[in-house]
C-alpha cells in the first residue's frame, strides 16, 4: 500500500512538471513578443533566401507590381469620380 501511494505521489508530481512545463511554453508562444518575431521572420523568408541570402527578386517584384498596381487603380478612380 505504501508503494503504491509513493508511485502514486511521484506520478502526480511528474504529471505537474510536465503540465508547468507546457503551460510556460504556451505561454512563451503566445506571447506578442514571440509572435511578432516569427511573423518577421515569415516576411523575411519571403523576401530573402535562407539559404544564400540573397533577395529573392521575383517576390520583391511580385510585391513592388501589386503595390503600383493598386495606387493606380486608387488615381484612377479619384479622377474619373471628381
């Protein structure tokens, strides 16, 4: 009986560490510090090679066509409703 209620206790207390250990992580994750950094990260992978480093060009482009193409369309239509 007594074993019993020490492997009882020690599993409880395992259990405990593992369940603080993935609240701290959550918490880690979730944290707009941690979030902003990734998404940072995500635009950067976009934009730059991890590899070489380099500017992924066609990316840049892709960006730089729709960004022109939408302030046109902005010119274009401030024109024709004035």
């Amino acid at each position: 009986m007594s074993d019993e209620l020490s492997e009882l206790e020690t599993e409880i207390q395992e259990t405990r560490e593992r369940l603080a250990a993935t609240i701290d992580q959550l918490l880690y994750r979730s944290s707009p510090k941690t979030i902003a950094r990734r998404e940072v990260a995500s635009i950067k992978g976009h934009y730059v090679d991890a590899a070489t480093g380099q500017p992924r060009t066609d990316n840049i482009l892709k960006t730089v066509g729709i960004v022109v193409g939408t302030v046109a369309v902005f010119v274009v239509l401030r024109r024709v409703t004035r």
